[in-house]
C-alpha cells in the first residue's frame, strides 16, 4: 500500500522545522501526548455508538479545557466540514506526526478507523505511562541533589563566615580541614556570582549542542555504555521501539516503511544506526531478526521474540509481548535503583553537612581543652 503525505498548509498550522522532532518533544507542546490520548479514546468511543465524526469532533472539542487546545480541534472539525478525510486534518497541523497521519490513513482505507483510534489512544497511554515512571525515577535523586548543592552553599555562604569571624578574634593556627573550609567559604564569597554565571553559560551552550545531530549521537552512543544508567536508558528507548512497531505494523503499514517512521520518530543513535543498516538488508530481501543481529540495541530476547513473529507472520503480537516486558523490567529497575539511591542520597548529603559542621567545630574542642574546660 502506497501513502502518500503532503504538505502541511502554512497558512493553518505554525511550521516547524521537524514535525516528527516536534512529536517527541517533551515540553513546551500546546497538544501533547495526554491531549491526544483523550482525542483519539473519545473519537473511538463516539464512532463505535455510532456518531457521526464531525459530530464526534464537536462533542470532543467540549472535553478540553483550553482555548490553544479547542483550536487544534476545532481546525480537525473544520478540515472534515469541507469534506476531508480525519487524517488530511490531521497532515494540515504540526502537532500530528507522520506516525499518527498514516495510521489514521490505512484505518479510513480499510475500514478500520475505530480499531486504530483506539490502538493510537492506548500508545499515548502507555507512552505517558513510561515517561512517568522515569520522572519518578529521576525526580527524587534530583531533588535530593539540588537540596545538598543548595545547603552546602547556604552553609558555606553564611555558616561558615560566622565561625570565621570568631576563630579569627582568637588567632592562633587553625587545623587544616576547618582552614580549607574557611577557604572555600571565601572563595565562593568572592567568585560565586562568577560561578553561577559559568554554570548558567555552559548549561546553554551543552542544550545548544544537543540539538546538532552529530554531537547527540556521540552522546547517545556515550551514555550507552555507562553502566545501570545507560542500560535503563536503552531500555527505554527499546520500550518506545517495540510499542511503535506494534502499532505500526499492526495497522497493515509494511515493514520497511514501519522501520523508516520509526527511525524518523526516535532519535537515539545506537537505535537509529542498527535500523539503517536493517532497512538496507531487508530492501535486500534479508529476513528482519538476520538484519539486526549484532546491533547492540537489539538484545539476545529481542531477537528470539522477532525471528519467531516473522516466522508465525505474527511481527505485532511479538513487539506487542516486548513492549509489555520492557514495561515491567523498567518498573522494576526504577524501583530498584529508587530503593538504593534514596539512603545513599540521604547518607552522602548528612555527610557533607557532617563534615562541614565538624570542621567548624573542631577549633572549639582544641580551643577547650586548652583553657581546661
């Protein structure tokens, strides 16, 4: 089956310089992944009770509570009120990825709108689901982080001084643990506004280099081969493959074309250079699970589960069993790493604080004992 997408309108939607670049993005989307959860759950639901879809789109429009929100609705509504198909609606605004267009498309094509409506609802669900677990994940080490940085310089900044002040109305040699903190103390006095501003500057400029291919493979391609974090983060984006592909493949769309969408729609290296390399076997007529061995994104268990679904012509169902094991084994190693980092974030933060605190004090002990206290 040939698709054929063409342009978004410019005069009707905002253009990006990727629509599938805008599709993942995390933040700053006016019509993410929830709204479009609630989108394609509601048009499902209508369209099974046997309301017409321009009907549909009006009732859904009342489901949203923000006027931006109302607007890309309403634009759908108004596609389909000239006669458009859902999925031209869709091409015409660039919130909608090509993923999400031809999906869409072959539903309408082969009469099977509402079983895809309800496959893309459940990808956003489950995408949405993912996204948290690893916000759960982070979140806490992060904040833990951020509240040592921040009592270390409060200590440092205001603590600190104040001792400083009394052990120098005493003179004599301070021990040298306490002087290296007194010391640290100024210099962060002195060039701290200079640090922050370093800091600031070179967060910016690492967010700027990102965003060029070439550098985020190489970080990609990095972070991959540290150990724990960077095979959680592979899982990850193992787990966003196999729940693509499903669903891709589960609507009839053929499997180069599922391979050349969803290397557009994940921007991880090692994921994208195992798939160009699969794509120009399989156009070779190589089988799929023969293309993408000896890719170190593809595990030994990928690999089994695929060479079977080819070989049952049932590819779906299989990248649907590794989504679902992909889930679980990310839940549990978040947990995981959750149950671990947690006392240790706890122990490294009451240290640093210890030691400052000791240090600090450490002269009034020896100060003590020499007066006879």
């Amino acid at each position: 089956m040939e698709i054929q997408l063409t342009k978004p309108d410019p005069s009707e939607s905002e253009k990006p310089k990727s629509i599938l670049q805008k599709e993942i993005k995390l933040f700053g989307k006016k019509f993410g992944d929830v709204q479009k959860e609630l989108l394609y759950l509601e048009l499902a639901n209508m369209l099974e009770a046997g309301v017409d879809i321009r009907a549909a789109l009006a009732l859904v429009i009342e489901g949203f509570s923000k006027k931006e929100e109302k607007e890309v609705v309403e634009k759908l509504q108004t596609k389909l009120l000239k006669g458009d198909a859902l999925s031209v609606g869709l091409m015409a605004q660039a919130h909608f990825s090509n993923f999400e267009i031809i999906s869409i498309q072959i539903g309408e094509e082969t009469g099977k709108l509402v079983e895809i409506l309800r496959n893309l609802a459940e990808h956003f669900q489950k995408k949405i689901k993912q996204q948290r677990q690893i916000k759960s994940a982070l979140s806490y080490p992060i904040v833990i982080l951020f509240t040592a940085i921040g009592a270390v310089t409060f200590m440092l900044s205001f603590i600190v001084p104040m001792f400083g002040d009394i052990f120098q109305r005493f003179g004599g040699e301070l021990p040298w643990i306490t002087q290296s903190i007194i010391d640290a103390s100024e210099f962060l006095g002195i060039y701290g506004k200079y640090i922050l501003a370093l800091l600031l500057f070179s967060g910016g400029a690492i967010y700027q280099a990102l965003k060029r291919e070439k550098v985020k493979q190489k970080v990609d391609l990095a972070i991959a081969k540290i150990p724990v974090i960077g095979d959680l983060i592979m899982q990850v984006y193992q787990l966003r493959f196999c729940g693509i592909m499903a669903l891709l493949i589960g609507s009839k769309i053929p499997l180069l074309r599922s391979l050349e969408l969803t290397n557009q729609m994940i921007r991880y290296a090692p994921l994208n250079f195992a798939l160009l390399s699969a794509q120009e076997q399989v156009l070779k007529g190589e089988p799929f699970h023969k293309a993408i061995q000896g890719h170190h994104f593809f595990s030994s268990k990928m690999l089994a589960l695929i060479k079977v679904g080819e070989e049952v012509n049932r590819l779906d169902q299989f990248f649907s069993k590794l989504n679902i094991y992909f889930s679980e084994q990310i839940e549990s190693r978040t947990a995981s790493l959750n149950t671990v980092l947690e006392p240790l974030m706890i122990i490294v933060l009451g240290g640093i604080v210890g030691f400052i605190l000791i240090a600090m004090y450490l002269p009034m002990f020896s100060l003590s004992t020499q007066m006879g206290f």
